[in-house]
C-alpha cells in the first residue's frame, strides 16, 4: 500500500501531511510512529491529516505527536495545515477554517506567513509551587490548546547551555502534571516584549526546534510578568521570529489570541506501508 504524503515544515517543527478527506487511510499508533521515526521513515515531529469537517468549518484538523498518539492542537501544525489546506481548492484561499479537538480555528494566508486564530487560553495558574534541583526560576502553566509549563531563566550561555532534555523531562513527567504531563518550555527575555524560548514537546519527548503553542503560552505569561504589549516577539531555536497578538479583558482573561510565523511545504512522495 503506497500512501502519498507532503512534508512541510513551520518555523523548523516539521510534520507529515495526509490528504484524507475521502477517509481511506486508517493509521494506527504504530504506523505513525514508523512514518515519524527519521531513521527509518520520513522522519518528522508529528503528523497531520485532512479530514471532512464535521461541524461547519472548512476541514477537520487531526494531528499526532511522533510517538503516534493524538494531541488535541500544535501551533506550528496548525499554520502548516493552514498553509496546505488553502490549496486544495479551485483557487488558493486567503483564509480557510478547521476544527480542532481545542475548538475551531482560523487560517489566515499573510504573503509567506500564516496567522492562526488560537483558542483562548485556560487554566492559567502562575507559580506552581514545582521545583527541580538545577532550576532556580519559578514554574508557571497555561493551556494554549494543550498543557504548557514555563519557566523563565537568565540568558546568554547559560541559556544556550541549558540542559533542555533533562529539565524538560522531569517538568514533562512530575506528578503535579499527572496523569496527562505537560510540554516545558524555558524563556529568557531579550527586551521588553521579545523573548526567546526553548522547548520539549511531550509525545516528541525532546527538544524541538519550535512550538506554536509553546510560543503562545510563554508571551501571555511575558505580558503578565512584565506587562509587555501584544504583539511580543518569540525567536525559536530553528532561527525564526513569530509573533503572538492578543487581547486583554479588564477581568484579567485573554481573547483574540493569533500566532503568525512561517509554514512551508518542503516535498511530497509516496512510501510502501506494506500489505
């Protein structure tokens, strides 16, 4: 069984895309794992497919982390299906809608970004209490689409030399996570309003070189430290500057969140699933 994919790519967080709107590939846990692996397959961050929409949007968005297991938003996803979706009509469309198990979101197609109307965040909790030998900043967490922690840490090489990997772990894995965990994110701030950040995704279960929501989560928690104004800058680990908007109610709550950045196609190809 061949099955067609695209390889795109959003500010360096790379995905498998699937057109299945006519619903005729059916891949389990494992076989996305497989397709995800970069030794022995196409090698990505997660993967996302096109389906019928089920509720009135456009398209119906499905994405799974590299581990093959179904996450219910990922940002920089999210501009690539985005991206990808505004071509499959007669003309390419400037803004195209899906719905996501976070809610339903908007596409807009902005030159050669892609500006996503995120949902709005919850369950917002600044100091956690959770602290970690090695880590002398605070915990906060906010849901962005999926659980977030952040933390944010001095700059300069002890930011270039933070030990990502093993920190991210245990935030990802502590038990005031459990049972779901939470992506860890690090921030430090390069001036007012423009910070930089580093992330491990939970279902990657590593470092990746950007996260959508990971970026959201970390400049509304930059504004409510500092006060920043939207929009606030976010320079990611694979090079690139994104910016997050936002609007701020007098009740303290944020609405009219957007995430604008890249999305890229890189190639597309068929690969032998097997029987």
């Amino acid at each position: 069984m061949l099955l067609h994919f695209y390889k795109m790519n959003g500010a360096g967080n790379d995905f498998i895309v699937i057109d299945n709107r006519d619903l005729s590939s059916s891949l389990d846990k494992d076989t996305i794992e497989a397709l995800c692996d970069r030794h022995r397959g196409i090698g990505a961050d997660g993967l996302l497919a096109v389906e019928p929409a089920q509720h009135g949007a456009d398209f119906r968005f499905r994405y799974y982390n590299a581990d093959g297991g179904e996450a219910e938003m990922c940002g920089n996803g999210a501009r690539c299906f985005g991206r990808f979706t505004a071509h499959l009509g007669e003309k390419i469309a400037d803004r195209v809608t899906f719905e996501t198990i976070a809610g339903t979101l908007a596409a807009e197609i902005i030159g050669e970004n892609v500006r996503i109307a995120m949902s709005d965040p919850k369950d917002l909790a600044l100091e956690t209490g959770v602290a970690l030998p090695g880590l002398n900043s605070s915990i906060h967490f906010v849901n962005t689409g999926v659980p977030h922690a952040v933390t944010f840490v001095p700059g300069g090489d002890s930011f270039e030399n933070l030990d990502v990997y093993s920190l991210g772990k245990q935030i990802r894995e502590h038990t005031h996570f459990a049972p779901a965990g939470t992506n860890a994110n690090f921030a430090t701030v390069l001036s007012p309003g423009h910070i930089e950040i580093r992330t491990y995704e939970r279902g990657v279960e590593d470092e990746t070189l950007a996260c959508g929501t990971g970026m959201v989560a970390c400049a509304l928690l930059h504004h409510l430290l500092t006060g920043a104004p939207s929009p606030i800058k976010v320079d990611v680990a694979g090079g690139d500057t994104l910016e997050i908007g936002f609007a701020k109610s007098p009740d303290g709550t944020f609405s009219k969140v957007t995430l604008t950045g890249p999305a890229d196609f890189v190639f597309e190809g068929d690969i032998d699933l097997g029987d």
